[in-house]
C-alpha cells in the first residue's frame, strides 16, 4: 500500500511540476497580443486622422517629409 501512494505521490509531483513549468504556447498569446495592439493603435490614428481633424495635420507632414527629401537630391 505505502508503495503505491508513494508512486502516487511521484507522479503527481512529476505532472504538476511539468505544468508549472509548461509555456507551450506562451509565444503565440504574446505575438496575438502585440499584433492586437499594433491594430488598436491603427484604428486609433486612423479615427484621428479621418474625424480628429488630423487629415490637414498628416498633408502637412507628407509635405513636410518630400520637400526635404528633394531638398536632400
């Protein structure tokens, strides 16, 4: 009896240690998680751009942007 709780006993420490220290998956929730984010920021710029009255701001910046590029050639 004592011989078979103690082989109990080791195989739930050896299964729940594993589980502890399982990251399957841990790579994929961080990369949903960034790509989520890099979308939440899109949808903000482009809320601001459109109703924000941010598209004169973002002209001026293109503007801004390819008249020092040419200055530059």
């Amino acid at each position: 009896m004592n011989e078979r709780i103690a082989r109990l006993h080791a195989w739930y420490l050896w299964h729940s240690r594993n589980a502890l220290y399982d990251e399957e998956g841990q790579a994929t929730t961080e990369y949903a998680l960034v790509m989520l984010g890099a979308a939440l920021v899109a949808l903000m710029l482009v809320a601001w751009a459109t109703a924000g009255g941010g598209a004169g701001k973002i002209g001026r910046l293109f503007d801004r942007v390819i008249d020092a590029v040419i200055d530059k050639l």
